[in-house]
C-alpha cells in the first residue's frame, strides 16, 4: 500500500512534498508533525491502553491545521446484524458487552466498544 501511494504520488508530480512512513506503530517515534495522518483499520486489534496511545501519538503527530483520518470497523453495525440477521438478542448483548467478533476481511478477531466507553474523542492539541 505505501509503496502504492510513493508511485502514484511520483505520477502526479507531488513525490518531493509526501512523506511515508511504514513502522510499527506503537513502537514508532515521532520525528515531525504531518498534514495528514492515515490510521486505517488499526484500531480494532488493540487492547485499550495502547489504543490510548495510539489516539494520543495521533494529536502530536497532525500539525495544527492537519487532519488525521482514522478507520475502524463500526461496533454498532455488528450488534444490529445480530438482531437483525441472526434474530439472537443474546448474541446482539454479549456484542454490545464488547465480546470479541470474527472478521472475514483480515482472518482476526476484533473487540466491539464496550457500553461505557467514549463515543467520541477530541483530536485537538496534545495537552501537556
């Protein structure tokens, strides 16, 4: 995928003003803040504290006028097919309680948010 993005980027032109970086994530250290941030499909697979850090390495990364564009699966959408698809409430409750769901895309298991987890999250500012 980066190396994707580095040959598109050379075919329109705008190579010498992108930067990719591929890391571990979690292991990464940052070097400078960006105009955008991609964290695509990462979230899902951590447990909450590094999830934390993650959300945290996120606000110091993006540049005061930058944007970060975060994708994750939709806890929600698994709970209605639950009830809607599968007709099982139990199962739909147990989804809501965050039990671990099986995704066909990448052959892993995912947690669902659980009920009193925030919804949202202010990606301002890193406060210090």
């Amino acid at each position: 995928m980066v190396e994707r993005a580095r040959t598109r980027a050379e075919l329109l032109g705008c190579a010498d003003r992108m930067r990719t970086v591929e890391s571990d994530l979690l292991g990464w250290r940052l070097d400078a803040a960006y105009d955008l941030v991609l964290c695509h499909c990462v979230l899902p697979y951590l447990d909450q504290g590094s999830e934390r850090r993650v959300w945290q390495l996120l606000r110091e990364a993006v540049q005061p006028q930058g944007a970060a564009s975060v994708i994750s699966t939709n806890p929600v959408s698994e709970v209605l097919s639950a009830v809607h698809r599968d007709g099982d409430a139990e199962l739909a409750l147990r989804r809501l309680d965050g039990q671990a769901v099986y995704t066909g895309i990448f052959h892993h298991k995912i947690r669902s948010l659980r009920r009193k987890e925030p919804r949202t999250l202010r990606l301002g500012p890193a406060s210090k």
